[in-house]
C-alpha cells in the first residue's frame, strides 16, 4: 500500500498494515455507533424519514476535503500524490444507479454490510453474498461490458478543474451546500414524520434521527 500519510512519515510495510487495520476498526466503529449497522437507519433516507446517512457522509466529504485542502496549501499532502480513479461519466452513472438500487432493496452498501455483519445482522451476510454474485458476473461478463466501462473515459478530474474555478472557493461552496442539505433535511424529516404520527400526537411520536437528537437536548 503506498499512500501520502506512509510517505510523509515514512511508514514500514508492516506498519502500513497495522495502520490500516486500526484506521479500519475505528472506521467501523464509527459507522455502528452512527447506526450505519441497521438497515432501516439507512434505508430510512429514500423514504424522508431519516437523514443520518447524509449528515454522517456529508460531515466526513466536507471535513476531508477541508482537511486536504490545507494540507495540500501547507505542501504536506499535495494533491498530486493522492490516487484519484479516472473519470468514466457512463459507467459511473450506471454503477450509482446500481448501487443506489441496491441501497434501497437491502438496505446496505458495501461498507456498511460488513459493518452490518459483524454486528450479527443475517440480512447484512445475505447482502454480502448478493456482492459477491455480482461481482462474480461482472468478471465473467467482463468483455461484454468493456465498451460501457471504458467509455468517454476523461482521465483524473477534479471538480475545481473542471468548473474551472480555484480550488477554494470550490470548498467554501461545498461547505455552504452541506448546512444548506443539512437545514433542508431537517424540514423534510419534521414533515415526513408529522405526517406520520398517529392522530393526536406530535411528530416525535415517530423516532427519527432529528427527533431523537431534540429528545436528548437539555
């Protein structure tokens, strides 16, 4: 495994691996305590009534992206050194079309099944086994796939390259857009579930990860 953390501090193999392990058991942690390991936290999002899935992933995208902007602006990290996948419009499309798919009818991605499974959920080993006959046609169908996967295929991107704007602003942006989705959520969550409620009673009546956060407040 070569990324910049091993570079910049010199890493061993084996300590690259020990690293990478700890950083993957804190990782799961971090999504079980979120509720990530549950799929009707995360099948939640589709239907309005939870949005954790987004504010989780939408708070570590920006933290990230903060994070590496700075350190790329100190010269620690530079973005040249971070290994992008080349930008493929097809095929990515259709893959998140696919995995969005499947997010609905399991409940699950693939982090978060295994996730899943460790906590013992048989649903999460079932989508686990629906990942791995997938993956098993795709090599097998691989050359009838070919001219979708390899289509218009336009090499490293970056968003503030292709909108042809310095990269700060592109963050400032991406910043403002999350507290905008996180106050627009909000709204659509307190709709969805006092719509839900049962008649009489208020829109915490409906657990969700809005009302149970109100709930815990002083």
């Amino acid at each position: 495994m070569e990324g910049p953390l091993s570079v910049v501090l010199r890493f061993s193999h084996p300590v690259e691996m020990i690293v990478s392990v700890l950083v993957g058991m804190g990782f799961g942690f971090a999504l079980e305590r979120a509720g990530f390991g549950t799929a009707r936290n995360l099948a939640a999002v589709f239907y309005g009534r939870d949005f954790r899935v987004l504010r989780v992933m939408f708070t570590a995208i920006v933290t990230a992206m903060v994070g590496v902007y700075f350190l790329d602006l100190a010269g620690v990290v530079p973005l040249s050194t971070l290994g992008i996948l080349d930008t493929f419009p097809a095929a990515q499309a259709v893959g998140g079309l696919l995995v969005g798919a499947g997010f609905i009818v399991g409940g699950y991605c693939p982090g978060t099944s295994l996730v899943g499974a460790v906590s013992g959920k048989l649903d999460a080993l079932l989508f686990i086994g629906g990942l791995l006959v997938g993956t098993l046609v795709y090599t097998l169908g691989a050359d009838t796939f070919a001219p979708l996967a390899d289509a218009g295929g336009r090499g490293r991107v970056l968003l503030h390259e292709w909108l042809r704007l310095p990269s700060g602003v592109v963050v400032f942006a991406v910043a403002l857009l999350a507290v905008g989705a996180f106050w627009a959520v909000g709204r659509i969550e307190r709709w969805v579930n006092r719509r839900a409620a049962p008649a009489g009673q208020g829109p915490q009546s409906v657990p969700s990860g809005a009302a149970a956060a109100e709930r815990r407040a002083p």
